[in-house]
C-alpha cells in the first residue's frame, strides 16, 4: 500500500505557547524534527543556533520525550529534579529551546503524532501527524530536511500472568510517576527483568512513597562484577550505579541479582509474583521458587528502538556496534537516505547523554548540510568524543544485561505471547512445529500473532523467541493507527 | 516528617491546581488537570477498564507510553482510546469498554482504523 500524495486539510499548527505558525510550510532551510526527547531537543537547538529553521513536532504535552517526562505545568512541582538523573542539564538545553520558541526558529507542535514521512516529489519532505484528544485531526509540515529522534520503547518478554493487571513495563511505571505523579495502585510494587532501567525505577517509586517488594534483576553477580571492571574509565556512571544502589539499601529495597520472575498469580489482577535463582546457563535453580506478595509488577527485558517512520520512508535498519538494531547512520547521523537524519535511541539504544551527543552533532550537520557546506569538525569534536565513549560504554551494558538464555522454555503452552490478538505460545509452538513456519512472518500469517493493535511492537521478540527465529524490527507502513477517513482524503478525491 | 507517607506529589512538591470530577461509567472520580485518563484511573485504585474481545480478560496500564494499546478506553462515546495517551477534561465520561469497543454502538463507522499491511 502505498499512501503517498494525501492531502491533508492544513490547519495552522499552533505553537506550544500558543503562537501561530505560517500555514504547515516550514519554508528554504527548514528541518522537522520528529521527537522532542533529548537528541530532538540538543538537534533543534544546535540546528536553530545556526540559523536554520526547526519545526519540533512530539507527541507529548511538554518536550523531554520519556526520559524528561514531567507533570502538567499547571502543578507547578517545585522539586521536579528529583524523579530526574541530569537535570540541570536538561534546564540548559530547555533554556536554549525556549529562546529560540520566542524568537520564532523553532517552532514546537506539541501533541502530534506522527504516523508516516514521505518525500516531497524531489522537495523536501512532508510529515504527516494527527493531533487533537482523539488524534483524528490531520496535519502536515514540509521541510528540506527532516530529524529521525523517535526514541525507544520496553522490551518485555512473556511469561505466565504477564497479561494480568498490575503488570506494568519498568518504563511505563516511571512515565506514570514522572507524568502524572501517580503509583500503581496498590501497596507493593516488585520491579523485574533486566537492565540499567531497573535501578533507577526502583529507586523513583520507593523515594515517592511506593513499597518496593524486590528488585529482581536477572543478570548474575558475575556479569554485573564483569561489566563493573569493565566500565572503570567511566567514573562518573559507576557513581550514579552507586547512588541508586545506596538509594535502594536506604529505602531498605531487597535487590536479587541472578534472580528472575518466572510467573505472576492473580485471577483478575495481580497478586503475588513468583521469583527463583537462575544458574550460570540461565535455567531455574530447581527448589528455589518464593512467592511475594505485590499488586504491581514493573518489568522490562531492556529497550527497543522506534525504526517505524525510518523504515516506511526506506532507511537502512541494522545491527549497532553496540547492541541491538537502530537507523544505520554515518558520523554525522545522516540515514543512507539524502536528506534524512537520526539520532538518539532510534538509532541505537545508548540512553539519554548518549542521545544528546548525537543530536547535537545531527543539529550542526543538518545546519550545515542545508547550506551545502562541510559541518566544522572542529565544533563537533567535544560531541564526537563524548558519543564515542557513551558507545563504547553502552557496549559494556549490553554484554552485561540481557534475559536469561533459557526464558523461552518457561513460557507455558497457555501463556498469551501476543497481548493484543491473545494468541497463545501453543498456537505458536504448533504453527512451527506443524506447520513448519521458519519465520516470525510465516508465525504471523498462521496464528495473528503480531496482527493486533501494536503491530507486533510489543509481542515479536517473545513470538520469536518461543518460535526459535530470528528477530529483527518489522517494516510498517504507518507509524501509528490512523482513521481512514484520513487516508481516504488523497489528492483528486472528494475535499 | 517520617511518620506521614510520602506521596509523588509530595516528593516533588508539586501544587496541583483545583480538581474537577469526571466520570467512570457513571462513577464519580476525582482528577487533576494536566493528568492522562490512564493516572486519573490508578490515583483512583482502578487498575483494569478494559477486557479483551476472545477471552474477555480484563486489561489496563501495560506500557504507559502509547506503544501497546493494552490500556483502551472509551470516553466520550469515543471507543479505543489510549488511557495513557489522552489528558481529562472536567466531566469527561470514561465507559470501560468490552471487547472491540464497539457494543455502545457509537462512532464506531467513523472510528476505522488502519494499521499497515
């Protein structure tokens, strides 16, 4: 299907501040950027110091993107750096973005959501939103150039009463309380899985007031001691592992390493978790099962990039350097596509100083790009190094962290591996071993598995993983649901 | 200080504006402006609004960002909306929704969607 040349109605986007933007045309020298996270923020400023004109479209009331979430401006939180790592850093770069709100080179639509990019017939680009509660008001901005900063979402990979509720991401949990300054409901909350998300989760729900049942990360001693030793020439994230660690000793949080969750209980909610010791290979400790009692269940399995409006405009998705898939981009961050930029976790889960490295070296490449000129290297090169070294320490984190070898075999015949189509592993299992499906597209096809809803975003890892295939992110046309009466609006058909 | 439990807002010393009621089927609920469908619900020890169209499980928050579509809702006779995504307005009615959201019959035409493929 292919949904180039749809004309929007155009509305005149209204700015963050209430200001009016000149009818969606970003006008010469114009870049959209997609994303409002910290790589779109460091571009858009970078980009706008240099005369370029931003367009910063997000979906999000306030820009921060997830790891910058913040409550409504009307609560007027006046220790907002508390639930934050970073803050001041984020004020500066806030501080730059609005000076250049009020003085017009950046423009930012706030609550738009974008569903797909396309090449202007050898012009530019245009970038298709939806805004409005209901998210069926149609919008366009052009631009010569547009920013990939899409940032990234939770892995999470099944296991029996994972569909219960009160079963929540890591990541989700923290945007619940960094947004709406709310707790799950209930007394206990256990935080699981695996990663660098993990501590800092912990640590946020207990300082604003949650019980923390355990931190159950699945990653042994070992490992962690091996990452630890490895991650010596990066002192400063070795302190901040150690803050949250003496967070966590503080507010009395029992932290399980080697430890994983392999089922949650409850009929119509949760209510207890069961946790076991995992041996060396990854397999369950036979005799080591213990049952905690909890309401909320905040787990994560590490973060996976959004590639879904790189991959529908055409843009190489690979492999990083340093774990997992992203956008393929070069020292710059431009895509394999003329005039299409990413950074930040779209191009390869690194966190959120990572993600403004690279932003700022897309913002100055964009500006200079635009002009036809060589980016100063000489102007990058602070950003450059510190993109350098943030790789390489992600690296490390990706050799460390990671689920269990074995996590597939624990998923039971009747465990939901895709939420939304409510497809069980058996239906999985047999569409393999039956049927003789050899990839996640056959599995698709045969079981629905990834049809539902979220497009697989969700499910495909842990479909994958049951079926023994590979994985890798799927392409999609839209980047989001959109109403077909939107799509239905194409050039020459009826206004 | 200890004695009294800590809350977010608390943590954070937030001063939310005045609150404003909406409704969940029919309920009574209180919220705060600026605050998703989704938190209005948890701060009301709601947990799930939701079940699913096979096997009538019910569901709630699960992402939290928009990404998994777990947590739909119908407010304002509007089905399928992300509880996570959409912000409370005063007297806002927020429907638990069965199924494929549709069984109120309302705006469900006008509410197709396209996913890809």
């Amino acid at each position: 299907m292919r949904v180039a040349r749809v004309r929007m109605r155009m509305r005149k986007p209204v700015g963050s501040e209430g200001r009016q933007e000149r009818g969606g045309r970003a006008g010469a020298g114009a870049v959209v950027v997609v994303g409002a996270g910290p790589a779109g923020v460091a571009a858009a400023v970078c980009a706008a110091d240099q005369g370029v004109r931003v367009v910063l479209v997000d979906s999000a009331v306030r820009a921060g993107g997830q790891f910058y979430r913040q409550p409504d401006a009307r609560w007027g939180a006046r220790r907002p750096q508390v639930l934050h790592h970073g803050w001041r850093t984020w004020q500066r770069l806030t501080a730059r973005l609005d000076a250049h709100l009020a003085d017009g080179q950046v423009t930012h639509l706030a609550e738009r959501h974008v569903w797909f990019v396309e090449r202007a017939g050898g012009d530019g680009f245009v970038v298709h939103a939806l805004g409005g509660s209901g998210q069926d008001r149609p919008e366009t901005v052009r631009g010569d150039a547009v920013l990939l900063a899409t940032g990234a979402y939770e892995k999470v990979l099944p296991f029996p009463g994972w569909t219960l509720p009160g079963v929540v991401t890591a990541g989700g949990a923290q945007a619940m309380l960094k947004g709406g300054l709310v707790l799950p409901p209930g007394r206990t909350v256990v935080v699981a899985g695996t990663g660098p998300l993990l501590m800092p989760v912990a640590a946020g729900l207990a300082a604003a007031g949650a019980r923390v049942g355990a931190l159950i990360e699945s990653a042994g001693p070992g490992r962690l001691a091996w990452g630890a030793a490895k991650v010596a020439g990066h002192p400063a994230k070795l302190a901040e592992g150690a803050r949250y660690a003496a967070a966590l000793v503080w507010r009395g949080v029992p932290v399980r390493t080697g430890h994983a969750v392999v089922a949650a209980h409850g009929s119509v909610r949760l209510e207890a978790v069961t946790v076991a010791a995992l041996d060396a290979e990854g397999r369950v400790r036979a005799g080591t099962g213990r049952r905690i009692a909890c309401d909320a269940l905040a787990v994560g399995h590490g973060l996976l990039p959004h590639t879904g409006l790189a991959g529908a405009l055409g843009c190489r998705i690979e492999e990083t350097a340093y774990g997992g898939w992203g956008v393929a981009v070069d020292g710059e961050q431009r895509t394999d596509l003329p005039g299409v930029w990413a950074a930040g976790e779209a191009s390869g889960v690194g966190g959120a100083e990572l993600a403004l490295a690279e932003g700022e070296i897309a913002g100055r490449s964009i500006a200079a790009r635009l002009r036809g000129r060589e980016p100063d290297r000489r102007g990058c090169a602070a950003a450059a190094g510190t993109r350098a070294g943030l790789r390489a320490f992600a690296r490390v984190i990706d050799g460390v962290y990671g689920p269990p070898a074995q996590w597939a075999e624990r998923v039971g015949d009747d465990t939901v591996v895709c939420r939304c189509e409510e497809v069980p592993a058996s239906a999985v299992r047999s569409a393999v071993a039956g049927l003789g499906a050899t990839d996640l597209r056959s599995v698709k096809l045969l079981t629905r598995a990834g049809m539902g809803w979220c497009q697989g975003r969700v499910c495909a890892p842990g479909v994958a993983g049951v079926a023994g295939c590979a994985w890798s992110p799927a392409s999609r046309v839209l980047a989001q649901p959109v109403p077909l009466a939107v799509l239905a609006r194409e050039e020459g058909a009826a206004p | 200080m200890r004695l009294r439990r800590t809350t977010p807002q608390g943590l954070v010393r937030a001063r939310p504006g005045p609150g404003f009621e909406v409704t969940l089927d029919g309920r009574p609920v209180p919220a705060l402006p600026g605050r998703t469908v989704a938190a209005v619900l948890w701060e009301a020890g709601v947990v799930a609004w939701r079940t699913t169209r096979d096997g009538g499980r019910p569901r709630g928050v699960f992402c939290g960002i928009g990404v998994c579509f777990d947590c739909l809702v119908t407010v304002n006779d509007r089905p399928n909306q992300r509880a996570c995504l959409v912000t409370v307005s005063a007297g806002d009615a927020i429907r638990t929704q069965e199924g494929v959201g549709d069984a109120g019959g309302s705006g469900a035409d006008a509410d197709a969607e396209a996913g890809g493929e």
